[in-house]
C-alpha cells in the first residue's frame, strides 16, 4: 500500500474529528476548530478536507436523521477508521 502524507490542516481537521467523537460533523469540526486555534476556518475548506480525508480512507461517515433543528436535512457524521489511527 502506499504511503499518504497529509498536510498540516488534514492533521488538524482529522485529531478534530477524533475529539468530537460521535458528534463530529462539518459544522462542529468547523465550530472546535476556530475555537481551539483562535483563527477563522471557512467551512468549506473543512468540507473539503473531510472528504478528502475519507478518499484517503483516514475517515469514513454516516448520513444521520433529518432534524427540525438543520432545516430538515440530514447531517454526515464523520468517524477515524483505524488507518486514521494510526496515523
């Protein structure tokens, strides 16, 4: 297998996700890393980087439920698979 290297932002977005545990979805992972970091984080490049990451099968995601609270769309929860670990 080769091996993938990932970026400083991958590495952040990724320990992230690992933190959230099963709360960990764009908007939260968005949310964590603005206020551990102190730096504005566009959601879209956490977007992108989630499924980039899960290309990179350090990451594999879940539609959940639809809530009142989304406008009625579902979220994708992201979960480290054990590659992601070991990274």
């Amino acid at each position: 297998m080769r091996r993938t290297f990932l970026g400083e932002f991958e590495e952040l977005v990724l320990l992230t996700v690992a933190i959230l545990g099963k709360n960990a979805y764009a908007v939260t992972v968005t949310q964590e890393l603005e206020n551990k970091t102190g730096r504005l984080v566009g959601f879209s490049s956490v977007h992108t980087t989630l499924q980039r990451l899960e290309e990179k099968s350090y990451l594999t995601s879940v539609m959940g439920g639809a809530t009142a609270e989304h406008g009625g769309r579902r979220k994708r929860f992201f979960v480290v698979t054990a590659l992601g670990q070991k990274h």
